[in-house]
C-alpha cells in the first residue's frame, strides 16, 4: 500500500490549520502583526492551531 497521498494530505492539512505564515499576518492599527495561517486567511479557522489540537478535533461537527 502506497501511503504517500495519506501523508500529503496530512502534511497540506497541518500546514493549513497549524503553520502561521508570514506573507498572511495582518498588521492591527496599534502597529502590531497579527499571525494567520492559511486556513485563518480562508476564513475556515479563527486561531493558529497547536498540533494536538488538530490531531485531536473530530473532522466534522455535528450539531
């Protein structure tokens, strides 16, 4: 079995909810830098999140 595409998606996924990247920092008017990650910039996520965080939440929320 090829797990390659498996660890992709994981890879893509973490980088999406748990890496703040740079160019997407907003800057707030007292001049400070906001971190935001992809997800973030995406509006799917509204903090960066720690690893265990991630790995931890289910993958769909049901009301």
């Amino acid at each position: 079995m090829d797990r390659a595409p498996l660890f992709s998606e994981v890879t893509a996924l973490r980088y999406n909810f748990c890496w703040a990247v740079r160019t997407l920092r907003v800057k707030a008017e007292d001049g400070t830098w906001s971190r935001r990650t992809p997800a973030m910039a995406a509006d799917l996520a509204d903090h960066v999140w720690s690893l265990l965080e991630w790995l931890t939440s289910p993958a769909v929320h049901r009301k």
